[in-house]
C-alpha cells in the first residue's frame, strides 16, 4: 500500500510548498513537553484559501483524484475507477481472449501499459485508417469498451460517503450572494457534486431546465434563482447556488433526438471517452460550452482556480490554464495534489522536505512547471501536496451557518426517527 492509502483525511496531511525552505507540513512541529520548534505552514495556507475564496470569481477544477475518497461501505461495493480499474473493467467485459486478440492486431497497444486511454486511441486511429475485417472487429471492442466504462464509473449511490465533496461545496458555494456564483468544473462522469448537493440542499446550475424531462440549454447558465417577495424592491438572490460544468459528460446525459437530456435509462450516456481525440470532441456541443465557460472564467479579473485531483494530462484544459497565467496577472491558482511529492520522501516524516525532492514518476511535466514559477517568485501559485478529501478539512468556513440550513439540519435528523410508535 501507498502513503496515502493508510492515512485518514485531515488537513495535516498537507505541505506548502516554500521556495526557500522546501515543503512544510500544515501542523506546527513540537518536541516531547509540547514545545513548538518549528512553525508549520497552517497558517500560510489559512491566509492562500482564505484570499481565494474572497476573490471576486471563484473557480475549482477536479479530476479523477477527486473521487477516490467516494467510498461505498458494502463489501465489495464499487469504488471510483482509474486507470487501471477501467482496463480491467473492459477486459472483463470484452473477454481476455478478444481482449488479446485486439492487442495482437495493434502494433503499438503492447505498450501502452495497462492505459486504456492509450489502447483505445490506437484502436480508434486503426478504425479511421483501414476498412477490413479486422477494423469492424476492433470497432466491436472500442463499443464494447464503452459501454464497460459507463458502467463502471456509476458507482455513487444514497449510500455512498461523500463527506469530502459535501464539505467543499458547503464551504465555496455559501460565500455571499452579492459576488458571482463559484463556478465547478470537473472532468469527471460520476454523481459526486451532485448527490452532495442534495444532501445538503444546494442549488446547482448546469445548463439543465428545473422542468421534467430536464433539457440542455445553454441559455440555462444564464439564469439565477431569486425569491420573490412583494416588500423587497430589487432581485433577493437565494444562498446556496453554484454552477456546475462537467467537461467530459455524465452518466446521466442522454441523447433523445436533438435534445440532450438527464435521465436514467439504458441509452449509452453522453461522455467523451478516454483517448486523445477527447480533445476534438471536447469542442462539440454540449462540451464547447462547458469549455467556453472555463476558458472566459480564467479571463474575468480577480479570479482564482483551486484545482485538485486533476492531474493535468488533458491539454485541452491545461494550456488555458498556463495561457491565463501568462496573460491575467490577477489569477490566483492554488494547485493540491498528491503528485508532488513520492511516497519514499513523505514516509520519511521530515517535518520539511527538500525544495529539490522530484514530483512522483509518470506524472504530467505541469508539476514541475507550476513548481518552477514558485520558485522564481510568482506568488499568484500556491502548491499544496496533498488529496482533495485533506484540502476539503483545511478550507475555511468563512460565511456562518444560516438558520435556514439549521432549521434542514434538524428537520433531517427528525426524519430519521419515523413516524411510527414505538412498542
């Protein structure tokens, strides 16, 4: 097992990265009698999310990282995919031997190393470029792959643990009402946001109408929600509002006709797929929106991107990033990850590590980059080593509990008393 895999979610388990003194642990360092001997970095990192969730427009970017720390409490209950999972996912569903049969017949799929991103990009370029028996045969697995992949990544249910996501939205889409509402991307396909959203009766705008059956529009990103109340002059806009944009689709997207709608039902859902042509397709309806959206939101003055569990291997969304770097010298950017630091340094329990000590192995060169203007003095950067579940802990709760969420918190709690007498 890896570092991470044995240590429960707290914000302790953050480093800030320093570029003078290296990356130091969130919680100060004190000796046997409770002495402090070395300040930690808890309150640097206080001050970093604190002035970002003052700025005037409010993003987070996620990725598959961020799922992880979904968990169903059923043995043997489905677990949110990476890489790996999806390649064995697929595997089943095709048959090993088909499976190897699509291997033999691509020259490069023998290297692509447990990467179905990979294997489905050679076998999408083999379909575009022959026309044979062998092409329909390999256009059989890629369909049969599909339908594996959405399966498999709908593992959210009512059961499912999503405390971390829940305490992310509580705590970035309650900021006041009179600032724009903070903007969600997330380039994952699963329910996460959304069943913490309804849990905790949060608002979300998606581009899908509040009517039945729920149709895309983008028109729909447009509006906002008010109460109407005859002694108020002017729009009471309500709390608990943010918007959320799926970049590569959902498993609830539909296609019924020429609408795009959520809905449950056997139609493959509407997603882009792993493989390099994600970044083509990433600029077709309904995603040229979605993608339209992030790149004019990291134009907006006072802007600032949280980004976690998004390991920046998709260029369609990592150059905007560096390009609004380059070109708005108000973005904020605060990038956590686990991919900074290897586990072999963590295990070591220093209190700081080394300015020098490598990103992990087999991760995107942006670590490095990111790490790099630190280092040269771009103090827009925050680098946080750690998971989203920790940096869900260690954000501040700046806006206090309203006696409306009060009031939902205590009704819910009845409810789960019954209405039954008890004998």
């Amino acid at each position: 097992m890896g570092y991470w895999d044995v240590l429960l979610a707290s914000a302790d388990n953050l480093r800030l990265f320093n570029p003078v003194k290296g990356w130091v642990q969130f919680a100060d360092q004190v000796d046997g009698d409770g002495k402090t001997i070395s300040f930690g970095a808890n309150r640097d990192i206080d001050l970093a999310l604190s002035v970002a969730m003052n700025a005037s427009n409010l993003m987070v970017l996620t990725g598959a990282g961020a799922s992880f720390c979904a968990k169903n409490p059923a043995q043997g209950a489905p677990t949110a995919p990476g890489m790996s999972d999806l390649w064995t996912a697929v595997e089943a569903a095709a048959t090993k031997e088909t499976f190897q049969e699509v291997i033999d017949l691509i020259p490069k799929a023998k290297a692509t190393d447990t990467n179905i991103e990979k294997l489905l990009t050679q076998c999408k370029i083999y379909v575009e470029l022959f026309n044979n028996e062998s092409s329909k045969k390999i256009q059989t697995f890629i369909e049969t792959a599909e339908k594996a992949i959405s399966k498999r990544v709908s593992f959210v249910s009512n059961d499912t643990d999503i405390k971390a996501h829940g305490a992310i939205i509580r705590k970035i889409a309650r900021r006041g009402v009179r600032k724009p509402r903070a903007k969600f991307f997330t380039t994952n396909y699963d329910l996460c946001f959304e069943y913490a959203a309804r849990a905790q009766r949060f608002t979300i705008i998606d581009g899908f109408s509040h009517a039945m059956p729920q149709i895309y529009d983008r028109g729909h990103f447009s509006h906002d929600i008010v109460r109407r109340e005859n002694a108020k002059e002017g729009p009471d806009y309500i709390e608990n509002v943010f918007h959320l944009y799926k970049l590569h689709g959902s498993i609830d997207w539909k296609r019924r006709g020429a609408d795009i709608v959520r809905a449950e039902g056997s139609e493959p859902p509407l997603l882009i797929f792993p493989r390099d042509s994600k970044y083509q397709e990433a600029f077709e309806p309904p995603y040229l929106d979605m993608m339209g959206a992030f790149q004019s939101s990291l134009r907006e003055p006072d802007t600032a991107l949280i980004v976690s569990g998004f390991g920046f291997n998709d260029d369609h969304l990592s150059k905007p990033v560096m390009a609004a770097l380059e070109a708005n010298m108000s973005l904020k950017l605060i990038v956590c990850d686990v991919a900074f630091l290897r586990d072999d340094v963590l295990e070591k329990g220093d209190h700081t590590v080394a300015v020098e000590s490598p990103v992990r192995e087999h991760v995107s060169g942006y670590f490095e980059r990111f790490k790099h203007l630190a280092r040269i003095g771009d103090q827009r950067i925050t680098l946080l080593s750690g998971r989203f579940e920790d940096l869900a802990l260690a954000i501040p709760d700046l806006v206090a509990q309203t006696e409306r969420e009060r009031h939902l918190d205590r009704m819910q709690a009845a409810r789960g008393f019954g209405d039954g007498v008890q004998s």
